[in-house]
C-alpha cells in the first residue's frame, strides 16, 4: 500500500512512498525516484548544488551513492546542507549546518537542528523548507502530522498509562528502573515543575512526564516543539532570577572556541588566536561542567 504521506521531525522530512517496481539485480522495490528528482530540482532552484554524500563515499560501498545525496546551499552566515536518502520505504531529506553545532562530528549529529541554526541560515532552510513540500505537494503527498508533537502523550502509544491524568505515575516509572530524582535528589512527580538549561544555555521551566528510554518529557510551551527529552539530572529546582544568564556546558565552550580557534588562524588573525587557545587551556576537565557567561 502506498499512503503517499510525509512527516517533518526537526528539519528532516520523512516521505513515505512506495513504487511497485523492482529494482533490477537486487530484488528489492525500486525507491520514489521521482519524487526524489522532483524535490532535488526544488531545492536547486533555490540555490542547492548537489553532489554525492561524503560519507557513503568515505565509510561505504560507492554502488550506494544512487541512494544518497547530500546538497549545500551558501548564505552569508555559512552553508546548508541537506542530505537525501532514497530507500524502497520512501524518502528522507535532513537540513543542517556546521557553524553551531555540539556533536564533535558535526551539525548532522545534532539534536535541535532548527534552534541551533544562525539567524540567516535558518531564513535559507525555510525557503528550502517550503520549496521541498511545495514540490510534494504538487506530487500529490499529504501531510501526516507526528502524533506525538500534537499530544505530548503520543509518546506512549498505550504502553504507559496508569496515572489519574493519562500520563505514566512516578510509581510506574520507579517500577521500570526510571530514575525519578532530579539533580538535587528530589523525587520527581509526573506532572511537576522544574528548571533545565536549554541547547543555548539558558534556563526554561517546564512540567515534567515520563517519556521514553527512561527519559523524562518536558514540556514548556503550546508549540510542536515546545517540548525536550532529558534525563533527569539536568532537572533542577531554584530561582532563575538567581542564576547566571547562562551556562554554557563544558564541552560546547570548547567546541565553540576552537572553531573560533581554527577561524582566527586561517584569517591568519595570530592575536584573537591566542586569545582562545589561553580561553581553552582554561577549561580542564577537573573543572565544574559547565562556565558560566
């Protein structure tokens, strides 16, 4: 069956489609290529160049590369990227960029994709967004919503429902091995309050659920994506009005400075250079996880 659909998580879409033809020598069905071509010429027009993915080139089979494709757009701020999957389930296409980004091995491996993007390369990857679903659209695909960014409660699909509100107790959740204290060691009681600190360090209030992978839900605004998966130590009670503006976590301070390192050098600036390499010798694994700023 072919229900013609598509999601969006973060900046992935997620195209469900199937074809019922065959792919020669392999056996398997033959992935949407049309549509594929359909959103590649969207996203060109909008300026994306398209070459192979270096990854599949680098870590894989080359014979793969007829599946993966990865694009780059150029604005002011840095590059977009977006990286296409064809597969005989249908389609995928993930945005990121390489200028903010927490994972040592770059944007692609980031949660939060969308917030960490700079201002204007997050204005690219919009038009490149409705570009992309203009062209589904046209296609013929609808859009399924995730049910779990409608219904925070999705997440549970029925496994976990015991509480008065519909939400998993912290009775249940003590039960499956959760580990249901904050990071003061308080017990956590579904549906209560606590502070945590943002992928930009700053400090968000949200109400606390079970979610999954013993994880905890919280939710903090009425959007699709007012909502994190954290484990429970970086849940915490205070006063926000008490705290540094921000604190940036140990290891996204020395991601950020040496990238800002590596620029200096390369712009042959040698002053700022040294500037961040004293900044980073600074901060020792010893030291408290994250620096204030």
């Amino acid at each position: 069956m072919n229900n013609r659909t598509y999601r969006l998580h973060d900046t992935s879409i997620n195209v469900a489609s199937r074809t019922n033809e065959v792919e020669p020598h392999l056996g398997w069905t033959k992935p949407d290529y049309k549509t594929l071509s359909a959103v590649i010429r969207a996203l060109k027009a909008k300026g994306f160049t398209f070459t192979t993915d270096p990854r599949i080139d680098n870590e894989h089979y080359r014979t793969l590369n007829k599946y993966h494709r990865m694009g780059r757009r150029q604005t002011p701020s840095g590059d977009l990227f977006v990286a296409t999957e064809a597969h005989p389930a249908g389609l995928t296409f993930e945005f990121f960029q390489n200028v903010v980004m927490v994972n040592r091995n770059g944007g692609r491996y980031d949660f939060d994709k969308r917030d960490k993007m700079p201002y204007l390369i997050g204005k690219a990857y919009e038009v490149a967004l409705r570009a992309a679903l203009d062209a589904l659209d046209d296609a013929g695909f609808s859009f399924q919503a995730a049910r779990h960014r409608l219904d925070p409660k999705g997440y549970f699909e029925g496994r976990y429902s015991d509480g008065p509100d519909g939400w998993s107790s912290t009775e249940q959740l003590g039960g499956k091995s959760w580990r249901i204290t904050d990071a003061g060691g308080r017990l956590i009681q579904s549906g209560e309050t606590r502070l945590f600190r943002d992928f930009d360090g700053r400090v968000r209030r949200g109400r606390c659920y079970g979610g999954i992978n013993g994880m905890w839900l919280v939710t903090f605004g009425p959007g699709r994506g007012d909502l994190r998966q954290l484990s429970s130590y970086k849940l915490f009670e205070g006063d926000p009005s008490a705290m540094p503006r921000r604190a940036i976590p140990r290891l996204t301070a020395i991601s950020r400075l040496r990238r800002l390192l590596d620029d200096a050098v390369r712009a042959q600036e040698f002053e700022r250079a040294i500037r961040f390499r004293d900044a980073l010798r600074r901060i020792e694994p010893e030291q408290e996880a994250s620096c204030a700023a």
